[in-house]
C-alpha cells in the first residue's frame, strides 16, 4: 500500500471512532472474541461461506497510546481488504450504521437539474424546523407551538446530531442526517446478530427516537391521504396531531410554481434493530392531494379551569372558549377559560400583560392577559419551558384582538407541568 492509500485510511480513522467500527462489524457477521475494557477488542468471522478459516482483527479502544492513531489505520485497512471497500467505501458503510437519514426527494416539472435557491433554502429552514419540534415532542411528550426554551436533549440533538448529509443521486434529493450519539448507546454487542438486541433491555438513543416518532408522522399522514376521512378515528389524537405537523410543513411548498411532488423516506443505521415505520417512501403530491387530518379538539376546548373551588370541577356557568377565529367570537363573554402557550411578554412595574396562543393548526389565535407581577412571573416560567398556562375570566374582543379580563391564573397547574419537566 502507498503512502496516499494509507494517508486516506489515517484521515478515515481522525473520523470515526472505535465504537462505531465495532458497531459496524456487529452488523456484518463478526463476532467479539475477546474484550480488554478501554483497550483492545479482538473480532473475528469466516472468510467465506465455503470455508471454516477465520479472518481477525484487533481494534484499539486506548485512544491515549501513542501508536493508537496508526493502529487504528491499520485495523480499517484490515477490515477494508476482507470486505473489497476502498477508504471511501469502507467510511460510508460505517458511518451509516450509526446514522438515521431522512431522504427529500423533490420532482420537479421543469427538465433542467436546478432549482431555486429561494425554495431551496425554505425547504431545508422547514426540515429544520420539522426536527426541531419532533425533538421537542420526543422529549417533553407535547406538540411545540411557538416559541419556548428547548429541554437540554433537544437542543443538544439539534446542536450536534442533526445533520445536513451528502447528496443523493435522484430528482433533487437532499439528506438530513441524525448522529446516534454513542454515549446513550450500550457497549459494542459481542455476537454478530445485531436483531437479537431486540429482545435485551437496551437503551434506545434520543435520536433514533426522534427519527421513529417522525417516521410514525409521515407514515400516518400518508396513509390518512389514501383513506377515507373516518379511518382517522382510529387514529389516536396524538397520532393526528403529529401528523398534522407534517402536513403543516408539506402545505408550506404550495406556492412553488415547478414543484410537483416531495418524497420522504428513512434509511435507518444498521446498528440498531430497523424500526417497523418509516420502511416504505412516502409520496405527497402539492395542492388537492394533501391529506385532510381529522380535527382534534383544541387545548382550549379539552381544558376549562375553575375560577374556585376543585380544580377538576366545572363551576356553573362556567363557559369554554369556542375553537374559532377571533372575527367569529362575540364582543363579551363572562366565565370563560382558556389554555395555551405563552406567545410574548410585556413587563410593566406591577406586573405585565402576556399573550396566549390559544387552539392548534389554522383556527389558533392570540388572546391578551394582563396579570399582577406574582402571576406575571410564573407566565414567564412557562414560557420559557414552553408549558401551557390556563386561566379564566371575561373575554372582551375587539375587532381582531380578544383580551382576558378579572384573570384567575391557574398557578397550581403550572406548577405541576413544571414539575414534571424531565
């Protein structure tokens, strides 16, 4: 081998780490034969099918050696030479066994092999913005809408395990990658059947759970497109509500004059078991062939909070927020409860006025709270853990703008979600 092939393997192994390859071998029939914690693993598997001789190789995990660096090259030429891969092969194929991919693939009208940059960049700030909230979901177990503080897991997961991958051949497709991170992953396995990890209790990476729970999305809103409108009964209304996030985003490419189709497929990391969604494409066509998701109650509609008394029960009188657009709600009225996400903050001395993002999808509206400054600061709480608050009180609009007046916020409620952050 000449310098520039090893050169190419030593720029592989400053890449990956011992784990990940060990993960790979796993995943290609090899099987751990001995194990020195923190500093060599020694694996081995048969050289074909038609023959009882065994193939070897040791990989170094004692990253503090000084030769670690060149032994480590020499294990990936190793294994290189037993499979047929060059250097770029061979980084593909590990790589991917700690990587979920999700693939958008956009058919154009036009024959020329561009597009827009203006609807390029739209089309990657909306993936972006499609992950973010499945990491926020994955996380706090709720639908993210508008602004909020990120749980640490998210972040961490948008900050260093989403990625924008290489390029595919196909009619503009571009990759979103997800990094499995390896310190949420068990010890590389010992024997080469990668499936039998199913049955072991293992914990599952956040990334992986984040690309699963998106998968579930896509597959949901893509089978609710084939369906009559009452198979989403069946459905459960987190299902929807997931789904219709992704539809959401979909509705957003609309005004593309040459886009035609957005196809969306996972290629999951061979060293985890494949999950049993996100196996098939699934195609959308822009404009009628959107799927029509089945109306879910709203927040506001789910929940109405006492002004006194249990905080389960519902006083007489005591009136629920119509799920409508704000020109549609009447002037004044009393007894009103309503539940939803913090959309802003004004501070005042006494206190301030906050603004409620009440309803989900496209009946949702802004309702204006004004509270002392003891409740102004546990609204602020909320919003930056991006927890629903609930209050009640009289609801005045005027024209577009509806306000909430004698507000009663429901601190203890707030406190509880608080709480229960993880």
């Amino acid at each position: 081998m000449n310098s520039a092939d090893f050169d190419s393997f030593r720029k592989m192994a400053s890449t990956l780490t011992p784990t990940a390859v060990a993960r790979f071998l796993a995943a290609q029939g090899w099987t751990t034969e001995s194990r020195t914690d923190g500093v060599k693993e020694i694996w081995s598997r048969v050289v074909d099918s038609d023959s009882t001789e065994r193939a070897w190789v040791m990989i170094p995990f004692a990253t503090d050696y000084v030769d670690f660096e060149r032994r480590f090259s020499e294990a990936l030429i190793a294994i290189s030479r037993i499979h047929g891969y060059n250097a770029e092969d061979l980084s593909r194929r590990i790589s991917s066994s700690v990587t979920d991919v999700l693939s958008v693939r956009l058919v154009r009208t036009s024959a020329d092999d561009t597009v827009p940059l203006t609807e390029g960049e739209q089309i990657i700030h909306e993936i972006n913005n499609l992950l973010k909230t499945f990491a926020f979901t994955t996380a706090t177990k709720r639908i993210r809408r508008g602004g909020g503080r990120m749980p640490k897991q998210a972040s961490d997961f948008m900050r260093n395990q989403a990625r924008l991958g290489h390029t595919r051949r196909g009619s503009f497709v571009i990759t979103f990658a997800a990094l499995l991170d390896e310190s949420e992953q068990p010890p590389s396995p010992r024997h080469q059947d990668v499936d039998r990890r199913r049955g072991l209790d293992e914990p599952i990476p956040f990334a992986r759970n984040v690309m699963t729970t998106l998968a579930q999305a896509i597959e949901t809103a893509s089978e609710l497109r084939s369906t009559p409108p009452d198979h989403g009964a069946a459905r459960t209304p987190e299902e929807l509500r997931r789904a219709q996030l992704v539809v959401e985003m979909l509705g957003k490419f609309q005004s593309f004059d040459e886009l035609e189709e957005i196809e969306l497929s996972f290629t999951w990391a061979s060293g985890l078991p494949v999950p049993t969604v996100g196996l098939r494409a699934a195609s959308f066509r822009l404009g009628d062939d959107l799927p029509g998701i089945p109306s879910e109650p709203t927040r506001s509609e789910a929940v109405a909070v006492p002004i006194l008394g249990d905080s389960r029960a519902l006083p007489r009188g005591t009136r629920k927020l119509p799920s409508v657009h704000p020109e549609r709600l009447r002037a004044s009225t009393a007894n009103t409860t309503i539940s939803g996400i913090v959309h802003s903050l004004e501070r005042a001395n006494d206190g301030g006025t906050v603004t409620v993002r009440v309803g989900d999808g496209r009946s949702s509206f802004d309702v204006r709270l004004s509270l002392r400054a003891q409740d102004y600061r546990m609204a602020v709480q909320a919003h930056l853990a991006d927890v629903p608050i609930s209050a009640s009180g009289n609801l005045t609009t005027v024209g577009s703008t509806a306000e909430l007046n004698d507000v009663v916020l429901d601190t203890a409620r707030i406190e509880a979600d608080l709480r229960a952050l993880p």
